[in-house]
C-alpha cells in the first residue's frame, strides 16, 4: 500500500507541472565522467540528456545518462517549482547499471526496503541579483538510503553553497566556486551517510564554462574540477554540450 501511496503521490505532482506546461526543451552532452556531490558516478566517454517540458512556474521531464560500454545506464524522473530566487524539486533516480550489488531489475517496485531506487528532494536559493550566491539543500526522502539492517532511512542530506567567481559576458566565460556538506539526519547506528564514509566537507569544486561559436553554432563548454576531502580524491571532468533546443 506504501509504496502505491508513494507512486500516486509522484504520478500527481508530475501531471500538475505537466499541466501547466507551456515549452518543451532538450539538451544532450558528452563528458569524460559523470559527478554529483562528491562522486564519481561513473567513468570513460558519458553521454547524458535532458527532456522536459517547462511552465511558467511548474516543470517535469526526464533525465537519462550511460557510457559506451554500456556499464552505467541511468533514467531518472522528475517534477519542479521554480519562481525568480526559489528552485524545488524532486527527483526519482533509477540507476540501473548492470554491476549495481543492489535491486535494479524492478523499476515500478515502490517497496521503501526492496526498490533500487531513491527520491532526492532539492532545494535552491539565490539571494539576489546583486548577491548571486545560491544555496541549496537536498534530502533522500525515500529509497535505498537505508542502514545495513535495511530497517531504516538515513535521510542522507547535502547541502551546498555556489557562487560566480569571475564573468566576462562578452567573452562568455564564467567561473563558479562551490562548497558541499554531505550527512545524515538519521544514522541509524552507522557512521556513514548516501554520499561518504562519514559526514563532512564531500565537494569542494571549481567549475568553468565558456560559450564558443564555431560557424554560427553555439558550443557550451565546461570544465570542472571536483575535490572530496572526506573521500581523499579529486576528479576532473570535461564536458561538451552537442545541442540543446
């Protein structure tokens, strides 16, 4: 019964947002690695996509990434508020990568202690125009953030702290500093949290972007340098967006 509440729940909030959706825009990109709050997801030639269609103020869409060799596959769902300083969103990740040592042959199983799956509920806000620090928090509300006995949730949480270092508009470059804070709100008698071994500072990153015009064609580039001090490790990620409408 929970986890039909839960799937009713998700199906309600997705056909608001759909309902009020005006625009449809897609994105496809190219990276030699796949980040996310202290992670290295996956590795090698990553492509991921974005879909979605958009509203004035309430959007839904899917996301999906994976590599050539077909050892990380990921789709994900997803619905969103957002007016001029507030971004809420939840996310309904599938990670349904053939080595995964957990339950990712099931996609419609809701079950809090059998799905594979887990729901990120994000928050950000940006101060202002003149202050354009955005900070952001993020909770695993539901999923397989659970404790060893598979009793519990973690409810692991990030929160984060970006801003603009440097932008040159007529160059179209710009430069971002960003600071993350990985724990959980419930260890339930375990040391670690969904992102570390152990709370703390999982993401210290520097990300550049700049726009080139190659023949009257716009191409997004970035470059993002991740440091995890909990995890002793740095990555390096490139990344360029092949089109986006």
């Amino acid at each position: 019964m929970i986890k039909n509440r839960l799937l009713i729940i998700f199906l309600i909030i997705a056909g608001s947002s759909l309902s009020f959706a005006q625009q449809i825009h897609s994105a496809l990109q190219l990276r030699n690695s796949h980040l996310w709050r202290g992670l290295e997801v996956s590795s090698g030639l990553i492509y991921t996509g974005d879909i979605h269609l958009d509203g004035k103020n309430f959007y839904g869409g899917f996301w999906t990434g994976g590599n050539v060799d077909g050892s990380y596959k990921e789709f994900n769902n997803y619905v969103g508020y957002k007016n001029k300083h507030l971004t809420v969103e939840l996310w309904d990740i599938y990670n349904f990568s053939p080595g995964a040592t957990y339950n990712n042959k099931e996609f419609f199983n809701y079950n809090a202690s059998e799905t594979g799956r887990f729901w990120d509920l994000r928050t950000y806000y940006t101060i202002s125009d003149k202050l354009p620090l955005t900070l952001s928090a993020n909770t695993v509300v539901f999923g397989r953030d659970r404790n060893k006995e598979n009793t519990e949730n973690k409810y692991s949480s990030f929160v984060s702290a970006e801003y603009p270092l440097y932008k040159k508009e007529d160059q179209n470059l710009e430069v971002r500093g960003r600071v993350g804070y990985g724990f959980a709100l419930n260890h339930a008698g375990e040391e670690s949290n969904f992102f570390a071994k152990r709370d703390g500072f999982t993401e210290i990153s520097l990300i550049v972007t700049k726009n080139f015009t190659i023949a009257g064609y716009k191409l997004p580039v970035g470059i993002w340098g991740m440091w995890n001090p909990v995890g002793n490790n740095a990555y390096l990620q490139f990344s360029v967006q092949a089109f986006s409408f």
